[in-house]
C-alpha cells in the first residue's frame, strides 16, 4: 500500500530531492517516512504538509505511528 504522504508528493510531480529542497529534510529520510521505517518529528510533518499544500491528517492519518 502506497503511504499518503508517497501519494501527495507523486501527484504534485516532486521528486525526494524536489520535497527536500523545499523541506530542508534529507531525501533519504523522507524515503524512510515514506515507507513508515522512521516516525516523523512534529517540526517534519508541518514542513512536509506546507510544502504539499495540505495538512498534516492528509499525509500522516495515524499520526505517523509505526504499528498502525
């Protein structure tokens, strides 16, 4: 199953490298959020929902938990 965020970032055309420009969040790090491997800080899923223009809920509905 894609992840949400995955989704937002596809459908707005940006690639890793795009999303970390815009983040300041190393590419590697969004892949490891991408793929629930890393839990997102707060400060990381308000600068990653400000740079896909949508709220954090959107791309992080479980509140980027590991288990759920």
């Amino acid at each position: 199953m894609i992840s949400p965020l995955r989704e937002k970032r596809f459908f707005k055309e940006m690639s890793l490298y795009d999303l970390a420009l815009e983040t300041d969040i190393d590419p590697a790090r969004i892949s490891l959020l991408e793929r629930n491997y890393r839990v997102p800080k707060k400060d990381e899923k308000e600068r990653l929902a400000k740079a896909l223009n949508c709220r954090v809920e959107d791309i992080f509905p479980n509140n980027g938990d590991l288990n759920a």
